[in-house]
C-alpha cells in the first residue's frame, strides 16, 4: 500500500467544564458515567456532557477568559 501521510493539527475547539465539589453521575450521549470529586465535568461543542479525570484534564486543556 502507498501511503502518503501530511502532518494534522487538531482544530482548537472550545469546551466548558467545571471542577466538580463531590462524586457524581451525568448522562452522556454512551449513556450514564460517573465522575469523581475533584473531576471535571464538561459540556463539548455539542452541548454534551462527560466527565474527565482531573490529571487528564489539567494537562489537556488550558482554561480561557471568554
């Protein structure tokens, strides 16, 4: 097979989340997941929420003033 591969970047996209007081549960579009305190919960471009690990999170995402 002959291939040719380009560099990609990921389109910057904005997303909402907020650090999250206590455990919880939230339906997302794979159905009910569960967070845990200290986690994030985000709502994507969608309007869909899902919960992200803390450590996942704090070295993905840079929070911004919009």
């Amino acid at each position: 097979m002959d291939v040719t591969f380009k560099a990609c970047r990921k389109k910057p996209i904005t997303v909402h989340a907020a650090q999250m007081d206590e455990d919880y549960t939230v339906e997302t579009l794979e159905g009910n997941m569960s967070g845990k305190k200290g986690a994030y919960l985000m709502r994507g471009a969608q309007g869909e929420f899902y919960p992200i690990k803390k450590e996942i999170f704090e070295s993905t995402y840079d929070c911004v003033n919009e």
